[in-house]
C-alpha cells in the first residue's frame, strides 16, 4: 500500500461572482480566477437580474460586473448591490470613455477596467484582494 502526502485544497479566501454579458468574457475570466489558490468561482451570469439574484444567494465578496453598451441597467444593478457590507465590484468595459468611469464610480465601483488593455491590472487587484482577505482571516 502506496502512502502519500493528502492533497491539501486552500482555503477560499475570495468569492466571486462574474457577470459579463458575453459567454466568452465569463469563460475567459472564470478560467484567470481558476488561477489564484483561495479564489472560488460562485457563478457566472449574463442578465442584470441574475447578478442580483446571485449577490443576494451567494453573498460574494467581490463581483466582477460588464458595463454593457445599455449602461443604464447596469449602473442601477451596480447601485443595488452596493450596500452595507457590499462586495467589491470591479466594472469592466469595452468603452474607455470617461463619462462611463465616472457613472460607473458614482454608483458604487470600487475599481473601473478596460478589458482590451488592463487585464494585468486585474490580475495584480485580485492578487491584492486575496492577500488583503489572508490577512484578516
């Protein structure tokens, strides 16, 4: 009889919940945050009242959010799932433009990325927010 050392899993540190309205966003960003030991993957979802339904259930600690081309719906599904003890909500968008920065800010983003260009910013914030949740565990 072989004996071996158990594979420990890390603990989870980090849950998320992504919401982008692209299947391929969400594959892409589920399969980066496979990547990071103590980041759990709550669930993905395309539809602004899935992500709310999913926020309330799951009670993420960070949701990754799409700033869609209608950014109204967004920004109000951004401005219900900030509250008291919210998650951190990191929008993304296709759109560097500084008017939707500052909408999306105004309603509650912690952090505002492109997708074409900041993709290593998001890595180095999700880095930082689970070493920030090591230490206050």
């Amino acid at each position: 009889m072989k004996t071996g050392a158990a594979r420990v899993r890390p603990l989870t540190l980090l849950r998320v919940v992504v919401a982008d309205s692209g299947i391929s966003v969400n594959d892409s960003l589920t399969a980066l945050l496979s990547e990071f030991d103590g980041v759990s993957v709550l669930g993905c979802v395309q539809e602004p009242a899935k992500v709310l339904a999913l926020v309330q259930t799951a009670q993420p600690d960070v949701v990754i959010l799409d700033l869609q081309t209608e950014p109204g719906t967004t920004l109000q599904t951004l401005k219900q799932i900030k509250r008291p003890s919210a998650p951190v909500v990191i929008v993304l968008s296709d759109y560097d433009l500084p008017p939707l920065r500052q909408a999306a800010l105004a309603a509650g983003a912690d952090h505002f990325l492109i997708k074409a260009t900041e993709s290593g910013r998001l890595q180095k914030l999700l880095q930082t927010l689970v070493r920030k949740s090591r230490n206050e565990k």
